[in-house]
C-alpha cells in the first residue's frame, strides 16, 4: 500500500468512515442523473460530484451529487457549506442503509431542505424535504 490510501473515505461527525467501493451501475446512474441534471440545470446552479460539502466542523461529507448556489470562484476558495446546497442526491446500493438512516438524519440535522436516494437495489427515488417529510417514487431511471 502506498501513501495514498485506496479506500473511498468521508469525514462524518468527527470520523473518517469507509465507503464502499463504486460499482458499475452505480456510477452509470450517477453520470447519467449528472448529464441529465447539466442539461435542465444549465449555468444557472453549480452541480458537485463526489464533493465535500461542509455541514459543520465534523460533517464534511461528500455526496454523490450535490446541487449548489453558482458561484464565480467554482468553490475554489472553501467548500460549499449548508447555505449553498439546494439538494444532495445519494445513489445508493450498498450503502443504502447508511444513507437512509445516518446521512438521512444528519442531513436533516444540517438544515439540508431536499435530499434524494436513489435507491438501486429497489428501483425508488425516496424524496425527503424540508428535511424529514419522505416520499417513494418507483422509477426505471438508471441502468
């Protein structure tokens, strides 16, 4: 092993936690919700992939997509904190239980006002908003 480690690894309350390896399908869903959300979305919001996002001085998760208040410097300057999310987007396989239960909670928690999951294993979108009204969408959405 070298310096680098080869795990994925996010900080999440104070702790650096694994994260499973990315899949194939997995990363087709999220390239293709990132293509389709460039093409509705425009220049008029910014569109973060696997990017750290600042919720706190612990929680500094990266989702899978992230929907962010455009700024001119790109995030160059910090990463975006909780007032520049407009939506976080989770694709999810194997690690479907820890997004609904503990980044679903701290997301909440943070003030985040819309949060997705797309639930792989299930074929569903679960919707939460403002922050823990839930709602199941069933799709055939990714591949």
């Amino acid at each position: 092993m070298g310096v680098i480690p080869e795990k994925r690894v996010e900080l999440t309350i104070g702790e650096i936690i694994t994260m499973p390896p990315i899949g194939s399908k997995y990363a087709a869903c999220a390239n293709k919700i990132v293509a389709l959300l460039h093409k509705i979305l425009q220049d008029k919001y910014m569109i973060g992939s696997q990017n750290p996002v600042q919720l706190n001085n612990l929680l500094e998760p990266k989702p899978d997509i992230s929907i962010l208040n455009f700024r001119d410097d790109f995030y160059a300057s910090a990463h975006p904190k909780t007032k520049d999310v407009l939506m976080l987007i989770e694709v999810a396989d194997s690690s479907l239980n820890y997004d609904k239960s503990l980044k679903s909670k701290l997301y909440a928690e943070a003030g985040i006002a819309e949060y997705l999951i797309i639930n792989l294993e299930e074929s569903q979108i679960e919707f939460y908003q403002n922050p823990k009204k839930r709602k199941v969408f069933e799709v055939e959405y990714c591949p």
